[in-house]
C-alpha cells in the first residue's frame, strides 16, 4: 500500500475524524480499495444482484459516483442472450456472444465483482446473503433475470430444454447435431423420421428464430455433409397456443414473419397447446409428434427473488415494484429486468426484453445518484420504446418501429447491424461480423461441435 494510502488509513481507524472529514473522503470515487476491505470505507455501499443488461447498465451508470459497489454473478460472464439461439444452431461459439464481467469493468475503478450465489436477502438487516458471507448494503439492485416456465410441469424440462444461458445452448446444439449423426446411422425409416422431427414450443421471437435457423441449418448448411440421409428432409414443427406467431408485432408483420417460416419449410401450428413431453416426442391437442429434439420457448419464470424479498409478486414470479421500480416500503431496495413486474403508463406489463432491463438499470442508478448527491429525484420510470425485431433465416427479419415498419432482407441487415452493435466487446463484435459474412457467402457453419452428451 503508498505510504500516503496507509496514513490515509491510520488516520481513517485510529482518530476521531469529524463527520466533516469523512464526507470530504466519501467524495472521492477512487478512494484506496484497502480502505474499503477494511470495512472503514464511509462511502455508500450499493449492491448489484445479477450481470445482465439491467446489472450491467446500472454498474456502469454508477461508475462516476462516489460509492462503493458490488456486483454479484453466478457466473463470471455477461451473455447477449438474443444471439443465444445462434449457438444453439451452430452459428455462433459461445465467446462470441459472451465476455468476462471482470473485464467489461475493469477501469471502473468504484466496483468489486464477486463470483457467488446468492442464497437470501435480509431486508431487515439491509444484507445479501452469498454463500456462507453476509454482505452489508445501503442500497440494493435486483436484476436476477428469468428462468424457464413450464406452466406447472416443470417435469417437461428434461425433455424439451430451454434457452437462457450458455450450458442450455450448447447442449441443444448437440441434440439437434446428435439428432442428424443418430438418423445417419439408423436402418429403420420411422426411428429416422423422428429423429429428424424437431419441434419448438413457442412463437414468440425465440422460437420463432429458432425454427428459421434449424430450417436452415438443414436444408442448406448441412445438405452435403451426409450420405444415408437428406438433411433437407428434417421435419421442423413451430407450436404456438395463440392464434399468431410473434403476437407483441403488428399483424401485418406476424402474418410476414409466418410466410417466411413456412417458405423455409416450418410447419407453423396456431392455436395448438402442448398437452405432453416425453422422450419420443410431443402430444399436442389430440395428436402425437413423435420427435427426438423438443425446444421450449414459451414461457419463463422470474428468479426467487420474490421468495428473498417477501415481496408481491404475479404468477411468473416477478415482483410487483412501485413506478420508481423500488420495493413497496423498501426505497432502498430496487428491481429491474425480467425480475420485476413494472407497467406502461397504460398499465400494461413491460416486455421481458434487453432494452427494458438496460433502461431500467440506467434509471436506478440515476435515483441513486440522486439521493447521494441530495438532489431531487427523476420522475417516474418511463420506458422509451426503440423497436422490436426478430429475424427469419439467414436473410428474412421483420422489424417494428412504430410508424415505421420493415420486413425482408432490408430489415435483416438492420437487425444485423443492431446487435453486432449492441455486443459488448470490440473483439465480440469483428467475430460476429465475420462470422455472419462467412455463413453467409459460404452457407455454412463454423461451430459444429457435439459437447457434453455421451455418445
């Protein structure tokens, strides 16, 4: 430690300092982090439960105050998860779309990451619980995400995985491979059928870009790679319970979205609930799929944070927040993202979506920043809606910006470029450019690998 930072420190613990003094100290964001182990750090101390959007926005936004923070992660990543479907069908590796949260803040000079599941939250004691530690807070952001939805069938799981995170991926990315070497293999037509039965349950923008990447990844980038099998023979079933595909899009655009599928070879099924899964297959109304890789796309369910807090909650799970996304009687307890359950001004239920969670992470550290500096507070939490996209295959998207309204290929290179722009990491983005530009003048794949199955 340089000799000023320990006189720093002697002086700090061992004198009486006046409030004063330690008010002049709180106001310096890099204050010696030896002080902050020790526990004498007067600074505020605000934790951040989760590195998703909504933790990470709200980390950054916080990086000029002059507060301790702490973020919390189960694992040592932040994933943009709406390409996770791209490493599910072998279009992506799992680096491309995933950077280490150390070093995304790594000049952020007021931060600590810790790697750790959290167990509880002491409201009382204003605490996070983390493994066997209890970690004091003055304030606290919950941004904890989601996690599958099975409708109370959570048996379903085993059979019909979902896609929140890289494990899940890559294991679907070696059931549907497995899926072509098995039927490759086999002598008997029907097993070879099933085998190359895909069914995704959900039409929302998961399932359906899921759909559109295994349709494709079929019938173009694997149609060589076989000799017993057509790889273009796969059958791919999109299920949706509602009465359209992508229901949060204008009409106009679902009915879009559905053309394309089905020009890709999707057999897109409205107005049709899963009534089973099993390991064959899948029983939908009075009918049965027999099917080797079932995908689950519909519905999620919030992180316990409920459950931690004692909080309200809706049957997703997700916690009823006051308009300035705190908890009600608890100001100091913030919940953004999937987690909680914030309204538009119409009263209708935010979108479980990146540009939500990263907007409200922004915002929660705007009150912060208030409180500590003594000025007033921002209104209410207003969420600004910037466009809703989902694409179809390697060239076909649809876009929805308001009065504004886009399909085709124009609306897949805007997609494109959205989020190759929204990557964190410059190295994360060149990847994912390239990537798509080689698949896309050669066909193929760059990350056909089976991981993690037992064959």
């Amino acid at each position: 430690m340089p000799q000023l930072h320990v006189m720093a420190f002697h002086r700090l613990c061992s004198e009486r300092r006046t409030p004063r003094t330690c008010t002049d100290l709180s106001l310096d964001p890099q204050v010696p982090s030896a002080l902050a182990s020790t526990g004498c750090d007067p600074r505020k101390h605000v934790i951040i439960i989760g590195g998703g959007f909504g933790g990470l926005s709200a980390a950054r936004a916080l990086r000029h105050l002059p507060v301790r923070v702490t973020l919390i992660d189960r694992r040592n990543y932040h994933l943009f998860q709406p390409l996770l479907y791209q490493v599910a069908t072998a279009g992506l590796s799992p680096a491309d779309i995933a950077s280490p949260i150390r070093a995304i803040l790594r000049h952020q000079r007021n931060i600590t990451v810790l790697l750790g599941k959290v167990r509880g939250i002491d409201v009382a004691g204003k605490a996070v619980l983390v493994e066997e530690k209890r970690i004091a807070y003055d304030q606290l952001i919950v941004a904890t995400g989601a996690r599958h939805g099975y409708f109370s069938h959570d048996e379903w799981e085993q059979f019909a995985p979902g896609l929140k995170k890289i494990d899940d991926a890559t294991h679907i990315r070696g059931r549907i491979l497995l899926a072509f070497e098995l039927a490759e293999n086999t002598s008997d037509a029907i097993e070879r059928q099933r085998l190359l039965t895909f069914v995704i349950v959900g039409g929302g923008p998961t399932g359906v870009e899921m759909a559109g990447a295994i349709a494709e990844l079929a019938r173009v980038a694997l149609s060589t790679d076989f000799r017993n099998i057509d790889p273009g023979s796969a059958r791919v079933v999109l299920v949706e319970s509602g009465l359209r595909v992508l229901a949060r899009f204008p009409e106009t655009l679902s009915a879009t979205a559905k053309r394309a599928l089905e020009k890709l070879g999707v057999e897109v099924r409205l107005g049709a609930r899963v009534k089973r899964c099993d390991p064959t297959g899948v029983i939908i109304a009075n009918e049965r799929i027999a099917a080797h890789t079932i995908i689950w796309a519909a519905g999620v369910m919030a992180s316990p944070a409920a459950k931690w807090l004692e909080a309200e909650k809706d049957a997703a799970g997700r916690v009823v927040v006051e308009p300035d996304l705190t908890l009600h009687s608890h100001p100091e307890i913030f919940v953004i993202g999937d987690t909680a359950l914030a309204k538009a001004g119409d009263g209708t239920p935010l979108p479980g979506i990146a540009p939500v969670a990263k907007q409200q992470g922004t915002y929660a550290a705007r009150v912060i920043c208030a409180r500590v500096r003594g000025t007033p507070a921002p209104k209410a939490f207003h969420y600004r809606h910037l466009g809703t996209m989902a694409t179809i295959g390697r060239r076909s998207a649809v876009a929805d910006f308001g009065r504004i309204r886009l399909s085709g290929f124009i609306a897949w290179l805007l997609w494109g470029l959205v989020h190759v722009y929204f990557l964190v990491g410059f190295r994360n983005r060149i990847a994912v450019m390239l990537g798509w530009l080689w698949a896309y003048l050669t066909f193929g794949r760059g990350a056909r690998l089976i991981t993690g199955h037992d064959n």
